[in-house]
C-alpha cells in the first residue's frame, strides 16, 4: 500500500470513531432531557383550547434586556 491510502484509511476512521462519539453523545442527551422534563413539576395547562406557557418564560423579557 502506498502511503497516501494509509494516510486516507486512517483519516476515515478517525471521522467515522468521532462520527461515532458524537452519535451515543447524542442519544445520551437526549434521554437525560426528556428525564429531566418529565420530572419538572409543573405541567402546562390548557386555556380556552391553547397551551400556557411554562412559568420559565414569564421573566424573558428582563433575562434578554427587553421591555
């Protein structure tokens, strides 16, 4: 083998390990958020046929800087 395919075989794996990484980094952040909101004690509640926003969001305005 020359040595540019060595070089290329070990550069595609190297993506395809990182690739890999980042895939179970994923999934494992994404059952830790879906645990974590499932455990949130307020659920939203419906009004007149819409969804209330979470309490989270009342003090948007002042966290951004707005009005």
């Amino acid at each position: 083998m020359e040595r540019k395919e060595i070089l290329l075989m070990v550069l595609i794996g190297f993506l395809v390990l990182t690739t890999s990484v980042q895939a179970v980094q994923l999934v494992t952040l994404g059952s830790s958020s879906v645990t974590s909101a499932a455990g949130s004690s307020a659920a939203p509640q419906a009004v007149s046929g819409a969804v209330a926003a979470p309490s989270s969001l009342d003090n948007l305005p002042s966290m951004v800087g707005g009005c």
